[in-house]
C-alpha cells in the first residue's frame, strides 16, 4: 500500500470527518434551536448567556480561525507528515486484508479507545499540574469557561499532542489495528470530543453516543472541568472518555456531577 495515502491523507481525512462534520451539524442546530433538549445546568444559568461571557473573551471568529488552522493548517500537515513515518514503524504487519475482519474491527476499536483515554487522561493531568505546561499551553483551551462544539479546536498544537496525537499512536502501536480501524477510531475519538464540548444534557444523546454504557463519561463529566477546574494544580474530571480513570487516580469530582453542591 501507498504509505503516504495509508498513513498520511487517511488520518488526516479522519480528523477531518470527525470534526468538521459534528461541529458543523451541532454549532447549526444549536443556533437554529433544532435540539429541544436540555443543557448541563450550573446553578441555574442560562447557558446561552454563558456562552456570549466566553464569546466576549474569545470571539467566534478567532475560534473559526485557529480550528481551521488545527485541522488544514500547517501543523496538521507537518502531523500527517510525522505520521507516514511514525505509523508503518508502530504498526508492524506488513500483509493486511482490504478489509478488516468484524471482530477484530470492533474489539481492537473498543480497545484503542481504553488505551487511547488513558493516554488522554495523562497527556491532560500533567498540563494541570505542571505550571509551566498550564501557562504556556493548557490555558489557552481553558480561555473557554462555556464550551461549545467550534471551542473544541481552540486548542495548542503541543495540548493536541499531548491529548490526541501520541495518545493515538501509542494505542496504535499496543493493538496493531487495520488502517481502516485506526481511521475508524480517529473519527469517532474526535467527534466525541466535539460532542463533550457541546453542553447538551440528554438520556438520548447518551444512549446514541454509548455513554450510558458503565464507566463512561457523559457530557457534563467534561463541562464540569471545564468551568471548575481553571487553573494549575489538582484538576478533575480530567478523562474524556471514561470517567474510571479519574475515580483510580483521586481526580473524580462525582460520576454525576449533576449532584454536586451548589
């Protein structure tokens, strides 16, 4: 196979699809009031009116433009460019069907996203707790008290590789998946991303999502961190995809935060 197509324009187009498309699809309902559904509550705010406070700090322009820069930028480019070198060295069968089998598709994709958010869940910690990691890089991304599915990209490229790129490379490397199971993870990886950052708060959301599966973070998990965890020091709620690591590791706020204390 082509190296360059394999492992460089394919992760690149499932970073693409992963975010483009669910950032796209819920910045519009959302705008339009298409989503009659709840939002995460804090303390009884109207999160339209939060989301205008963390406009007024970071414009919506400025969020469009350093998206776009973090998916088609010259950074993403130089990442694809990493991972054409990176990845036939990570994953080492060199005789792969056209098509993944069904089960070992679904059971190396369950586990990549195990691996995966545990590498998050660490590449996040340390730019807590590491002043230095928190000045220069996390706090950026933390600039957005409110999140919204376009703040999701609003983020450093050394944060991005810290949470995303070796978490990816490093749950690669440990399952030795197909392409087409590493793209798969890409995409869904990322737009579960977007989806944590757009606030929504509902028992259908969750069940399409699969976050109503044991040890899964739902969506105010992330809310939760991003409005009371905005400093450097001992964070919470710090996993993305599942909320064990923070109960293991001393970092879990409650696995409901809808029960925390006003």
């Amino acid at each position: 196979s082509n190296r360059w197509l394999c492992w460089g324009a394919g992760p690149l187009l499932a970073l693409s699809a992963g975010t483009i498309l669910p950032i796209s699809l819920l910045e519009l309902a959302l705008r339009r009031g298409w989503l009659r559904i709840r939002y995460v509550k804090d303390h009884e705010q109207d999160r339209s009116d939060m989301i205008k406070r963390t406009r007024q700090k970071v414009a919506v322009q400025t969020q469009l433009l350093w998206a776009i820069s973090t998916i088609l930028g010259p950074v993403a480019w130089a990442n694809a460019l990493l991972s054409v070198f990176l990845m036939p060295r990570a994953i080492r069968q060199t005789r792969l069907p056209a098509v993944p089998k069904l089960k070992s598709f679904m059971g190396k994709l369950a586990l990549m996203y195990v691996i995966g958010d545990l590498g998050l869940y660490w590449g996040h910690r340390i730019q807590h707790e590491f002043e230095i990691l928190w000045k220069r890089v996390h706090s950026m991304h933390h600039r957005l008290e409110t999140p919204t599915p376009l703040g999701t990209l609003y983020i450093d490229p050394t944060d991005a590789t810290l949470q995303a790129g070796l978490p990816l490379v490093l749950s690669a490397a440990m399952t030795q998946p197909h392409p087409l199971t590493f793209y798969a993870y890409v995409s869904l990886r990322t737009a579960e991303n977007v989806i944590n950052h757009s606030g929504l708060d509902s028992k259908l959301v969750n069940l399409l999502t699969l976050k109503c599966l044991p040890f899964r973070a739902d969506i105010a998990h992330h809310d939760y961190h991003h409005k009371f965890s905005n400093y450097a020091g001992k964070a919470k709620n710090i996993g993305e995809a599942f909320w064990i690591w923070d109960y293991f590791f001393g970092t879990l706020a409650k696995a409901d935060v809808r029960q925390m204390p006003k």
